[in-house]
C-alpha cells in the first residue's frame, strides 16, 4: 500500500509548518525518480501517471537533460535577464524558432511560471492593442496570481475569498458538452457554432471589440478537463480576432511539448496564434516559461517593462536546451501517438463492459493527454442533465485513491467526475499497459462498492 496509516517523521514536521493552503494527494515523500517511475522514502515504486502535472514529459531524472543542467551549474547558475545574455537563453531560441506553429511568432521573452507567462501574455495584448479587456473560456485554467486568477473559470477554490480581481475579463462558453448542457454524441460542430453564437452575444452586449484586447484559450483544457477544442471552433475564434483586431492568446502550458502528438496542440487545427504561452514540459522540472508572440507586437513595448530576478535561469534553459535535443534525437513524438492508439483502445475497453458503461460518461482527449469523465449520482447540482443515480459517489476521486494503493499515481480534474491520463511522452508498451490495467482493477472495484 502507497498510503500508510502514520505519517514519516518528514511528513509529519511538513504536516506542522507548510501552509494548509497546499494540499498533498499522497502523504509520503519522494525520494527518487527515473523515468515512469518514482520511489518513496520507504523504498516503495510508484508508477507515475501525472509527470509532476504535465512538467517531467520526458520522465523523471531524463539523463541528457540532468546532465545538461548539471553542467551548467559547475559553469553559471544565474545571470541577470536585464543585466547581460547567457549563452542558454540564445540557445533555446534557436532551438524554439523551428518549433513555432506558425513562422510568425518571432519573439521571445522567458520567464518562471505559466502564471507569469500569462500575466504576460496580457500585457503584451494590451499594450499592443490599447484596449483592456480579456474574453477567457468557461473551464479555463491559468494560474494562480492575480492575473492568471482573474481568468481562471475552472473552479472558484482559486480565487474564493480574495475578490476583487484583474476587472475586464469575461466568460465565453467553451465547447464542451457537459458544460454545454448537451449530450456528449453532440457534434463538434454543433457545439462550436454555439459557442461562436455565444462571442458573437458577449461581442455586442458586454465587452465591444474596441475594447477587447485578447480572447485567451487552452487548445485542450486543462484542469477543466482534458477537453480539446474543436478545429472549428479555434478557426472561428481566429476569424473573429482578425475581423476585430483583437489577439489570439493561446495557452500551451499543459498541451505543449508534445503532450497531445504533436509539438503543440494548436497544430491540429492550423490555426495561427498572436501571442503563445509556454511551461511545464519546457525544461522537465526545472521553472521556465515562455512568451512567443509577433515581433510588430512586442515592439511596442517600452524597454524595461518586461523582466524579473529568475526570469529566464541559465540552470533551466540549459535543461530546455537538452529537451528540445531529446524530441529530435528520440522520435518523441511517435511513442506518443503509438503510445495513445494503446491507451484508448484500453480505456474504451472498459466502456464496452456492460457492468462500467453505465458510469462512463466520455473518453476524450489527444496524444497522452486524455481523460475519462464518470458519472455521478448528484452531479454538479439540480440542472446537471447527466447524473446517474446508481452511480458509485466521488467516482474519479475514489479510482484515483485506489490506483494510489495499486502502486500508481494518477490525478483527477475538474468539477465534473474526471480522471485524467498524464504518463512521460515516452512511456514504454509495457509500462502503459501496466498502468491501464491497474486503472481497470480499480474502476471494477469501485463499481462493485457503489
């Protein structure tokens, strides 16, 4: 069993002193990592499904990358952004350039955090565009600071309590049926065209496109649950931005890096961006985010009014450096779409059983970003269309806990019951597979409970 009944004596003295503001979803610490796997203080292997929330892509302790950063450390660790160039810094960029979705996005600013990348994103958009407001999406996440808060409509535990926030943001439905209110056979289509009707309303009753700066997007949300948007919904938001002159902020810090099959999940739909967030899977581990945007934009900042202390570390640029190198050198990107032929084909195995389908609702996702949404006997209140009243309570939350006792890390998302898939882009067959079948165990026994 992953979970023990007394806490270490480490967890124990964390238990006293860190903030109650932190939760933790396995109270022992972590040692070590290698690869998919890492191993507790008691000597116990957890297979790792959640890659430290999409950061550690290329598993944990990736040596090309380790021994990357490492060496910069014996050279230099911190060199100012503001006050001199490191050799990292320009060496990443060349390596992003080639990476870009579109040639367009010509410049590059780094950072720490996808928080910090996205309060910068809308200075960027503001700037340019002279306008104030932010149109975000229903489900959206983008962090924690006040910004990042202001446009986070994923849950309300973000911000509860600490109101008011950044003014001139506004909500716009996303497609997605659940929160649609639709049955999940909705088309793509269907669900788009709504969602476009609905900034078409929001466009001429609440924030007018002279004073709308941005809308800013997931291409698959994240914490709102696994859901990627449709291609035509992306181009529909793109006619509008080119239409109005307000920018496309596209929010790659969870789906980058080859989490969804392809360099960036923006990529399947074709569709250019005017500004592009990026984290996580950017340095596997170590902090650093990015900005891409359009030259002529950026331009149009002062100098000076972008920087910060860590912005842009030597340390981590080195370990981006050696990712980018890793995605070329180790075809990456085939294990990823093999890799996700292999996980559908496992979890829609268990929607063919007549025992689970009842109470599985959807199977979504790209790459190896992918979720499963159960059914719940109450759903999110008295308008939830799509509760089950035979349904186990706390679904998600309770197959998650039991594959922690099975030996696996896994997390749940959203305000819906949902589970979702995060494993190293370069997860084995065996390894994959192992996984999956520790989730079948564990949503067949917590079906049987109810």
């Amino acid at each position: 069993m992953a979970s023990v009944s007394t806490p270490s004596e480490l967890v124990q003295y964390g238990q006293k002193y860190v903030t109650k503001g932190l939760g933790h979803g396995l109270d022992a610490v972590v040692t070590k990592g290698s690869g998919s796997y890492v191993t507790l203080e008691n000597g116990q292997e957890m297979l790792d499904f959640t890659s430290g929330i999409g950061v550690t892509n290329l598993g944990h302790s990736h040596p090309k990358v380790s021994k990357a950063a490492a060496e910069q450390c014996m050279n230099i660790v911190h060199v100012q952004c503001s006050i001199a160039w490191h050799a990292p810094y320009i060496e990443l960029i060349k390596r992003l350039v080639p990476l870009m979705p579109d040639p367009s996005l010509d410049s590059f600013f780094l950072w720490n955090s996808g928080s910090e990348a996205i309060e910068a994103a809308i200075k960027i958009a503001r700037t340019a565009t002279g306008r104030q407001n932010i149109i975000a999406m229903q489900g959206g996440y983008h962090g924690r600071t006040f910004g990042a808060m202001a446009v986070t409509k994923s849950k309300t535990v973000y911000s509860e309590g600490v109101l008011p926030l950044m003014p001139g943001v506004f909500t716009l439905p996303y497609p997605f049926w659940h929160q649609c209110g639709r049955p999940s056979s909705t088309s793509a289509s269907e669900l788009s065209a709504h969602c476009l009707e609905q900034l078409h309303l929001l466009l001429v009753q609440q924030s007018a496109p002279r004073d709308t700066a941005a809308i800013l997007i997931e291409p698959v949300l994240g914490e709102g649950g696994y859901v990627p948007a449709p291609p035509e919904f992306l181009r529909g938001l793109r006619e509008v931005c080119d239409r109005e002159g307000i920018m496309l902020i596209i929010d790659e810090v969870q789906s980058g890096f080859g989490r969804t099959g392809k360099m960036f999940a923006i990529e399947h739909s074709g569709v250019r961006p005017d500004i592009m967030t990026i984290a996580k899977g950017l340095a596997n581990g170590l902090p650093l985010s990015g900005i891409i945007a359009r030259k002529e934009l950026t331009d149009k900042l002062k100098v000076g009014s972008m920087g910060g202390t860590y912005a842009g570390n030597a340390v981590a640029c080195a370990a981006a450096v050696a990712v980018a190198d890793a995605f070329k050198e180790e075809n990456v990107l085939e294990n990823v779409n093999v890799r996700s032929e292999e996980l559908f084909a496992a979890l829609n195995s268990l929607r063919a059983d007549p025992a689970l389908a009842p109470y599985i609702l959807d199977i979504r996702g790209k790459g190896l970003m992918v979720a499963i949404e159960f059914a719940s006997p109450t759903g999110t209140g008295a308008y939830d269309r799509f509760t089950v009243s035979s349904a186990p309570k706390s679904m998600a939350k309770r197959v998650a806990k039991r594959c922690q006792e099975k030996g696996m890390l896994i997390l749940t998302t959203s305000v819906y019951e949902v589970i979702r898939f995060i494993p190293a882009l370069n997860i084995s067959k065996e390894d994959l597979a192992k996984g999956c079948q520790i989730f079948k165990e564990a949503v067949e026994e917590v079906v049987r409970e109810g």
